[in-house]
C-alpha cells in the first residue's frame, strides 16, 4: 500500500512528458511541412524562371540566326567582289562586264562592312543578374556559354580585324573619294581614272580577302552552332 501511495504522484509527470514530447513533434512537423511548401514555391519560381530564361534565349537566337545569314549572302558577294579583281586583269574585266555590273562588283567589295551583330546584351544582362544558374542542364548551360563568350566573341574580333584592315586599305585608298571614277551620275565607268586605280584596287582587295574568308567561315560556324542550340533550348521549355 505504501509502494502504490508513493508512485500515484509520477503519473501525471509521465503524461505531461508524453504532451510535451507531443508538442515538439507538431512543432517540428509544422516546420518541415513550412519548408517543404517553401522550398516547393521556390522551385516552382525557379522553373518559371527558367521557362522564361529560355523563351527570351530563343527569341534572340532565333532573330541572330536570320540576321548571320542575311550577312552571310552579303559577305559572299563581297568576297565574290574581290576576287574578280584580284584574279583578273583590267582588260578581261572591262571586256567581261558592263559598266553597271562594274559599278556593281565595286560597290560589293566593301560589303564586309556589313557586319553580323549578335545580341550579346542580352547575355550579359542574364550573366549580370545571376540567372546563368537557371539552366538546371549543365551540358546545356555549358553550351549557351560557349556560345556567347566563344563563338560569338571569336566572330567579332575577326570582324573587328576586318574592318580595320577595309579601312586602312580600301576605303582610304579607293573609297574616299569614287567620283572620279564615274560619268556625272550615271553608271557609266571613267575608263582612264578606272585604268589609273585598277592595280590598286587588287591590292586592297588581297589585303583582306583571306580574312574575309575566315569572317565568313565564322559567321557559319555561328549559325551552325545557333542551329544545334535552338532545339535544346526547345526541348527544355517543353519539360
């Protein structure tokens, strides 16, 4: 009797343990419950986020393919340009071609001035506010990279390149002043003053016909690099 007298107090300490172990555990589901509805909001942020981070990829991508191969068609005719008078002599020019078509090809040989201008703003502004991460893909995070730090930084330093080059040849030697080369304002060829300047007119167009090459096999390289990328970009948005 005296065993069971003594041990009728520790009965409600046990249950009060019991509701305090209960409490805690509310608690802590409560919070974990918090956070996982936290962490799901967040992710569902990120992924639009990152929809959006890819509609806006494929837009600027989509108006750099149209616009590196409109440039493409222009620096063909230009290298097309040079090399006729690289090649050919001045009689089998004026033989071969009227004075328009003359008037034409030498008006062509400047288009490497016609430059291919990637949207590479929009990059650096996805750089700028942290929003690179959103690609959760790191093979096609690391393509997008490649594409604006590489390939289209690789472009413009050749046509940088290009344009100095055209500049300090052909439009300072032949381009600064054309008039002379013409009949009042028609396409009529001045023969003597185009005889004059023929020869110097091949040297400028050598000077820069390797490297307009080279510009246009990198103007390819990005449409063919902007081809490969659309589809993943596409794929992703789908997901």
């Amino acid at each position: 009797m005296e065993k069971n007298k003594f041990s009728k107090p520790a009965l409600p300490a046990g249950r009060y343990l019991l509701y305090a172990i209960g409490e805690i555990l509310l608690v802590v589901f409560g919070i974990l419950i918090a956070l996982s509805i936290n962490n799901w909001n967040d992710n569902r942020k990120d992924r639009i986020a990152e929809n959006e981070l890819y509609k806006t990829l494929i837009e600027s991508l989509e108006g750099d393919l149209v616009d590196v191969r409109a440039k493409t068609k222009i620096i063909d005719s230009a290298i097309v340009a040079q090399s006729i008078f690289i090649t050919e002599s001045l009689d089998t020019v004026t033989s071969r071609f009227s004075d328009a078509e003359i008037f034409d090809l030498i008006n062509k040989v400047g288009y490497t001035s016609y430059s291919f201008v990637p949207n590479i703003s929009l990059y650096n502004k996805i750089v700028q506010n942290n929003e690179i991460d959103l690609i959760q893909s790191e093979e096609l995070q690391r393509k997008v990279i490649d594409m604006y730090e590489v390939q289209y930084w690789e472009y413009k330093d050749l046509d940088n390149t290009l344009e100095r080059l055209a500049q300090e040849g052909l439009v300072s030697n032949f381009f600064g002043d054309i008039s002379h080369l013409y009949i009042t304002n028609t396409m009529e060829i001045n023969p003597e003053s185009f005889a004059e300047h023929y020869e110097q007119l091949g040297k400028d167009c050598r000077k820069i016909y390797f490297l307009s090459n080279t510009v246009r096999k990198s103007m390819l390289n990005c449409e063919n690099k902007i081809q490969a990328l659309l589809p993943l970009l596409r794929e992703e948005l789908k997901k």
